[in-house]
C-alpha cells in the first residue's frame, strides 16, 4: 500500500482542475486519495460495465443515475480505479463533452495521468 500511496504523493499535475469526478464504484478511493492534495470537490458518475471479478456485465458501459452535478465549463478530472479498454471513459468523457476539458487518471491502464500500467494489478484496497 505504501508504494501505491507514493505514486499518489508524487504524481505531477500539468492542469488546475475545478472538480474531481470518479467513475463509481472503482474510481470512488482513487478520487478521495487524489483529493487529500487537490482539495476540490468530488463528483460520482454512476457508470457500470464489469462485476467485480473484472468479467463484462453488459454489451456496453451503462449509465446507472443521472448526472446531478454542474459540470459544463468546468475543468474536470475524470478518476477511475483502472482503464482496461477505454470504453467506460470513452463513454463518460462524451457524457461530460460540455466541460472546460476532461483530463482522465487511472490507478492502472491507459490515462492522461495514470500510477501504473500493468496486465496484472492488485489493488491494495479491494479485500
């Protein structure tokens, strides 16, 4: 866990954001830790694909409950806990697409600010 938390102290920002919002569930303890530095609220984008065992729930990604916050013109992080194929952040970027921007991070895979791209990756906090 100590590693995972140095990546998160030590990770660089090359934007100001006015908002964090994590794709839940996955991107909820991400988002809370980032938040410890970044002090900016934090939003839940209610986006499901997999189970968790990582396995396809549905054809495609499905938004779960209506956006209920003010996003458009703002700066946005978009925090998942990890990007596998992209579809999932695809979908939340076009559902955001009114933003200032949206910059993505990713404990795991492919991100505009990501800790780690690895095939195989344990989560410290998932029991």
């Amino acid at each position: 866990m100590e590693e995972v938390l140095e990546r998160f102290r030590a990770i660089r920002f090359d934007e100001e954001f006015d908002a964090i919002v994590a794709i839940a569930n996955g991107g909820i303890v991400p988002a809370a830790i980032l938040n410890q530095r970044l002090q900016k609220e934090i939003y839940l984008l209610r986006i499901n694909l997999r189970d968790e065992h990582q396995q396809p729930k549905y054809d495609a990604p499905r938004l779960l409950a209506p956006i209920d916050f003010d996003y458009k013109g703002k700066r946005i992080l978009l925090v998942d806990d990890r990007i596998k194929t992209g579809v999932t952040v695809k979908m939340a970027c076009e559902l955001l697409s009114e933003a200032a921007f949206v910059r993505t991070f990713a404990v795991n895979g492919e991100a505009d600010y990501c800790l780690y791209n690895e095939s195989c990756f344990r989560f410290p906090w998932i029991m």
